[in-house]
C-alpha cells in the first residue's frame, strides 16, 4: 500500500484506529482489542485472531491541491 500512496501523490491513508474507535463509541463495533484489528494506518483482520476471514482496509483521503 505504501508504494501504491507513493505513485499517488494526491492520496494519503488516514489512521484507521480513529474511526474504529468511533465506530466502537457508536455501538456499531463490538470487538473490544482496536490495537488487533490495527496495523500501522491500515486495518487487518486474521482467521483464528479474529471471529472473521482476513481482510485489508485503508482510509483514504485525497490530499487538496
């Protein structure tokens, strides 16, 4: 992901550990161990860690001109 942001100067990841935490506030997320599904700025899941298959996301943001 990292070499994809670096050809895609107009796009940055924004922090994924801010928007589960409001999605926990929220009631929308039930998993209590936010720092588990967080790698660096991108969220991952894992088969046997988490009740779930393995899953990548990224937040991002386009960087204004």
């Amino acid at each position: 992901m990292r070499t994809v942001l670096a050809e895609a100067p107009d796009f940055s990841a924004v922090p994924c550990a801010d928007e589960l935490q409001h999605l926990r506030d929220a009631g929308e997320l039930a998993w209590q161990d936010l720092s588990s599904l967080a790698r660096g700025d991108f969220l991952r899941t894992l088969p046997g860690v988490h009740p779930c298959e393995g899953f990548f996301s990224a937040i991002l943001m386009r960087n204004a001109r």
